[in-house]
C-alpha cells in the first residue's frame, strides 16, 4: 500500500474523532481508513425512480413519490396511538401510518403542500401502504445529487450515538477528502487489461457513491476480483511450500504395508483410492510436513486408505493417530483395527474420556516408551498429557466436527509436526475448499467401491404411514434391520426426547404382535449405554433401532437396509444426507424414507427432492450451500475465515475459478512476485497488516 494514510486510524477523518473511532472498532471492526474505505454499502436506495401509486406491485420494496398528504388523523390501534394520513399523488392515495414521533408529525406534515416520500412499502389487505417513511418538501429535494443512495450496516450502539445514515454517509464522503482521492492499484496491468476491471480510483468511488448501475457493477466486479484474487494467492503462496513446516521423510514402503496389502486387503482398491495413497506417499516422501485433506462420500472407502497410509508410518519407525469425534466411532475403528494390527504384529489401543484412568496410565506409559503403534481415540488425545514417543502421522476423522484450534493441538505433539490426513464424509462444495481450505492439499475418493447401488429414497408423508409400518415388517422378515431417525433439538433437550418416546410408543403399539427387538438411543445416554445399545444392533441383536442423530456420523451397520427419517423437514441436507449413509452398506437394497407432515416449507421441498433425485454429495452440498449459504453449511465460527467483504463464494463462482488460475500462472511465472509488473501485488502483501496471518495454517 503506497498510501501510508490508509494504515492510518479513522479518528482522523472529519466527523470521526476519538470516541466514534473507539466506537467503530468495537461495534463493526473498523478501525483504519482502509478498514473504513473498505467497509461497503450493503444496498442502494434508486432515488432516481418516481413511482405512481397505481403502478406499485408486490415485487417493490422500496418506493418514491411525490405527492401531497390529505386528511392526517389519529388512531387507535389495539393498544396503541398512531396517526393515519392518506397520501395523494394526483391520481391515487397511499396510506401512511406512524407510529411514532407523533407529535412531530403533527406538527410538521401539513395537509396540501408538496412532499417526497420515501419508503419501504408494507401490504395489509392487498393495499399497499407506507410506515415512517423518509420524507422532505419538494422544494428541499435535490434530485441530482442523489441517485443510487448507498445504505450501510449499522448498530444499535452506533445509531444511538448520532451515526445514522445519513451521518455515515458523510463520514465516507470525509474519508476520500482525507485520502485525497488516492486508491493503490493492488493488481497489475496484465490483469486490469484481461479482465477490463475499472481503476481502483472508479471502483472506490463507484461501489460507495455509484453514478449509475453500470459502474456499480464493474465496481462490484473489481473489488470481488480482488478479493478472491488475494484470497487465493495466500493459499498458493503458502502452498508454495515457501511456508510449509519440514517434515518427517518416509521413504519406506516396508514390510507391514505389503503383508497387509498383498495378505490381507480383500478387495482391490478403486481407482481415487489408489491415487490418493499415492498422493500421500509423495508427501510423505518429501520433506514437508503433509496437511491433506481427503473428502470422500459416506462409504467411500476413507478408512482402508488410513489404515495403508499408517502402515507406511509405522514402516519408518513412526507412531500414528486417528482421532475420532465420538466414542461411538473411535470404537469402531478400534473394532476395525485391531485384529488386522494384531496380525501384523502391531500393537493399537483406543483412548477414549470414558477410559478408566488405571487403564489410561498403563496406556500413557505405552505410549511414551513408544510400544503402542498406533493410538485411536477422541479428543482425548489432544490433550496435553497425552504424550507420544515420536508421532509422525495423525488421521483425523470427519473433520468438520473439530474446531480449527482444536485441531491444531495435534501440532504440538511433536516436532517438527506430524503429517496431517483431514478427512471429511462432508462433501464441500469445490468452491467452498478452494476458499476455505485452499492452504490444504486436496484428496478427493469420487468413486464408491464396485457393486453398490443407490440407496432408493421416497418421500412419505404422514397420512402413508401404514404403508410405511408394512414396509418394514416386510424387510425385518427378510431379515434387515432398520433404522428410524427422530429430530434432535438443541434448544430444548426435552422436546428431542419427547419426540423420541412418542416415536417409541408407537413403534412398540405397532409391532406388538411381531416380538421384534427394539432399541433406542440418544444423546442423553451414558456413552457406555450407547455402546451397549450399538453393539446389540451391530450383533444383530436388535430390529429396530429408535435414535436421534447421534447415529449420524460413521457407522457401519452392513445388515441394516433402510433408514427412516421422521420430521425430515427439520434435518437440514447434509445431515440427511449423512443419516442415508448409514444404510446401502452391505449387499442388499436399501431405502430411505423420509417422513413429513402433511404440509411442509417451500425450502424443506427443495431439501427433500434434493435428497429424493440424488445420492450424489457432492450435488448435495452444492444445493445445500445455495440454501443456506457458506456460514451455516461449515455449521460453526470457521466460516469466519469466509468472511469476504464484497465477494461471494456462491454468486461468485465464476470469478473464483479465474482468479485462482491467474493466481496459479502468476506464481508459476515469479514466484516470489520480484518482478517490476507485480510491484503492486508485492507491496499490497507487505504493507498491509491484515495480511499478516498470511502463515497461519489450521
Ligand atoms: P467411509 O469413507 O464412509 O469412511 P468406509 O471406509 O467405512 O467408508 O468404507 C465403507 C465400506 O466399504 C467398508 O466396509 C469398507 O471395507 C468397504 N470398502 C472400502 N474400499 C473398498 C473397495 N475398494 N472395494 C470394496 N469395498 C471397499
Ligand atoms: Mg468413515
């Protein structure tokens, strides 16, 4: 940035000063006038469009007119005062109600005198109306100097103070005084010529002041095209491996790798598979510490590939992890491991909270002196005292439910830091990782395993219940198992367990007669109550298992055949999703129902049809981010590093492809950006302070 004042602070800007500048950081984060020039209208008001009250439709949100007001009345409503005017625009009337204020309006508004009113526009029986809408006498408004009318964000605090509007908009108006009107070219001229972006200069102006539509959007373009641009020319000069950590080298393909590949593998790997081990071995061949993340659909086959990749750790002498994010799964994989590990002649043990702390000193002590291969468990295993002999490789399983810090505990366990294996049953959209996790190298099993089928989904609504009932008589009599899913409702845990001793009621009332064995589980069960009640559907043992979704993530009930889903409306897509993957686990047709009450949102319609037309994920995630968006789709505060100013992953799209193969060409080109053409980019980089978590990884 060549413009030192725009490290400076905001207190400076006329109409600032210091305790608005106090104020605009706590409240909005605002605290350098490049922080402030950077801080955008999140609409425009058209002050340019006058409307007749008869043209007014249900599509309008906010309108202008010029007219004059007629009869001005008090009036009760219910429980409160207001006054009711009619607004006339010399062919038609409007209502407008306020509310408050009153005796200012009555005050000032006088009936027959020209007003320009503006205003978001309310219906109440099919009539349009205004409430406290903007207005000022005709002789006041000047049309010219105001068209796109640029609306920001606010807070209570900050309009409780005087900053309205209004006020913000001078403050901006004060700040490009202050800057004299001088914007830094962040880019080169390569990129403004091949992309036509508009100069910073035009954009700054345009996106804060816009003279037309037009410059507003090829304001909007340049800014977002620089975002991203910089977004992801982080990532790859990061990935650059300029930063990367040194890490362990393996250069072993040994023993324990090729017994279990050539003795007891008992199938053949899919291709994705096959090339993912590949890209690991790479990794682990070279002197970086890998950080990978593997994205695979439920039953893809994640596993296998961990379990082949901490054989090549253990075959140079290193101890692995694999960290699940609940007990349930952690035993499962033990289950999994063991026997194979014991085969082999390695030694694996599963720590967990609930591991009885005579047990754990034994197991720490193992761990330490470097007897134990490989260590299974929760987040137990973040914890400090949990200390490994020389851990050169950490799985971490279904990485979407561990906080970043969280996660990057597992880099302090030793040194240099382990090589990382991330993998997510969360399909994210392509997008979303590019912008996310664009600092991770990328593992992707796009294939499942030969001979499984889809697993057929419907959509059932209450009223077939029965039909549903039949159904599955009919598969426990063939022998399956069932699955039957109720809501789970974090606000009210009571609720969550009502749903389900209803479900269970009517379940038991309903297979009186048949004696099958029904089970149940939820998330307010001793986790060794959960175990048992698992285990027992695993072996079997059980026909019918009532849960909520604490079944959700990584089960592996290969017998189980179909998965019913009460109120799935309630679910959001990739849970559903998630929950599906449970069943089409084995050799058998499975199904999943998804149960609704009669009536449902236009939004749980998208959800279910999605669900009912695709088994595909990655599809999935991709509708799911359109719906939700990117915050509520990673479902917790990492969407914080999402956090564009302008630009938007969804809408974006596009964009976000481009810039990230010009930032690929760039730094093919000059790596270090010494070049005199990227001069620009260099010192925008440097310069600018928020670029200095640039290095910050996980
Ligand atoms: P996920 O990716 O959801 O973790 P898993 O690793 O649990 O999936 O694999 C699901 C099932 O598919 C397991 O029973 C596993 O043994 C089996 N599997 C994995 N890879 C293959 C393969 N290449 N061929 C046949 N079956 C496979
Ligand atoms: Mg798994």
């Amino acid at each position: 940035m060549n413009n030192t004042k725009l490290n400076t602070s905001i207190e400076y800007v006329k109409g600032v000063g210091k305790m608005r500048a106090e104020l605009f950081k706590e409240e909005l984060g605002i605290r350098r006038c490049y922080d402030l020039l950077n801080f955008f209208p999140y609409k425009y008001l058209d002050r340019s469009r006058f409307y007749k009250i008869s043209e007014i439709n249900t599509s309008d949100v906010y309108v202008q007119i010029s007219g004059v007001f007629k009869n001005i009345v008090y009036k009760k409503y219910r429980n409160r005062y207001g006054i009711e005017a009619k607004f006339f625009d010399g062919e038609k009337n409007i209502k407008v109600l306020w509310f408050k204020g009153l005796s200012w309006v009555e005050k000032s508004i006088k009936t027959n005198q020209n007003y320009i009113l503006f205003g978001r526009i309310s219906w109440f029986e099919k009539l349009p109306s205004l409430v406290h809408p903007e207005l000022e006498r005709v002789e006041n408004f000047k049309s010219k100097s105001i068209k796109l009318q640029p609306v920001y964000s606010s807070t209570e605090k900050l309009s409780s103070i005087g900053i309205s509007n209004k006020a913000m908009i001078k403050i901006v108006k004060n700040l490009f005084v202050f800057l004299e009107n001088k914007f830094d070219e962040n880019l080169n001229e390569y990129l403004n010529k091949k992309f036509k972006l508009i100069s910073p200069n035009q954009a700054y102006h345009n996106i804060h002041f816009p003279e037309n539509h037009d410059l507003l959007e090829k304001a909007r373009y340049r800014l977002k095209f620089e975002e991203l641009f910089f977004n992801q020319l982080k990532f790859k000069l990061s990935h650059n491996k300029l930063k990367r950590n040194k890490g362990y080298y393996f250069p072993y393909v040994g023993e324990y790798f090729n017994n279990f590949y050539n003795n007891y593998l008992s199938f053949e790997l899919t291709k994705p598979q096959k090339k993912v081990l590949k890209e690991i071995r790479n990794d682990f061949a070279s002197n970086q510490q890998m950080i990978r993340l593997l994205q695979g659909d439920v039953g893809s086959g994640k596993t296998v590939v961990a379990l082949l990749s901490i054989l090549i750790s253990i075959d140079n002498n290193y101890q692995s992890c694999l960290v699940a994010p609940t007990e349930i799964l952690a035993f499962q994989h033990f289950k999994n491991f063991k026997d194979k590990f014991e085969n082999l002649g390695l030694v694996v043990k599963v720590l967990t909270g609930s591991t009885k702390s005579s047990d754990r000193k034994i197991l720490l002590n193992d761990l330490k002196n470097g007897s134990i291969n490989l260590l299974i468990g929760t987040h137990a295993i973040f914890e400090q005292n949990v200390i490994f002999n020389n851990l050169g490789y950490a799985v971490i399983d279904e990485q979407h439910r561990f906080g970043v810090k969280q996660r990057s505990k597992i880099w302090e366990k030793n040194n240099p830091p382990p090589h990382v294996l991330i993998m997510t049953a969360t399909p994210i959209p392509r997008t979303l990782t590019m912008s996310l996790y664009g600092d991770l190298d990328l593992s992707i099993i796009d294939e499942l395993p030969p001979g499984r089928k889809d697993v057929i989904t419907v959509h059932r609504k209450d009223k077939n219940r029965l039909k549903v009932f039949g159904f599955i008589r009919d598969q426990i009599k063939q022998g399956r198992q069932i699955y039957i899913v109720y809501p789970l409702i974090e606000e009210s845990k009571k609720m969550d367990l009502k749903y389900l001793e209803d479900g269970l009621e009517s379940i038991t009332r309903e297979f009186d007669k048949e004696n099958y064995s029904i089970g149940v589980m939820h998330g307010r069960m001793r986790s060794s109550n959960k175990d048992i009640e698992m285990n027992n559907f695993l072996n079997g043992k059980i026909d019918i298992l009532i849960s909520t979704t604490v079944i959700e993530v990584g089960v592996n009930v290969p017998n189980a055949s179909v998965m019913i889903i009460e109120n799935a409306e309630r679910f959001g897509l990739s849970q559903l999703h998630q929950l599906r993957g449970r069943v089409g686990r084995g050799k058998y047709d499975s199904y999943c129902v998804l149960m609704t009450n009669d009536k449902i949102s236009e939004d749980a319609k998208i959800r279910i049809d999605a669900m009912v037309n695709s088994n595909d994920g990655f599809k999935i995630s991709e509708v799911d981010l359109r719906l939700r968006g990117p915050g509520d789709v990673l479902g917790t505060k990492q969407s914080g590093v999402l956090d564009f100013k302008i630009a938007d992953i969804i809408e974006d799209e596009s964009i976000l492809f481009s810039v990230s193969n010009e930032a690929d060409l760039l730094i093919k080109k000059d790596p270090k950006l010494n070049l005199n053409e990227n001069y620009n980019i260099r010192s925008f980089i440097l310069n600018n302070p928020i670029n200095k978590s640039w290095n910050e990884i996980g």
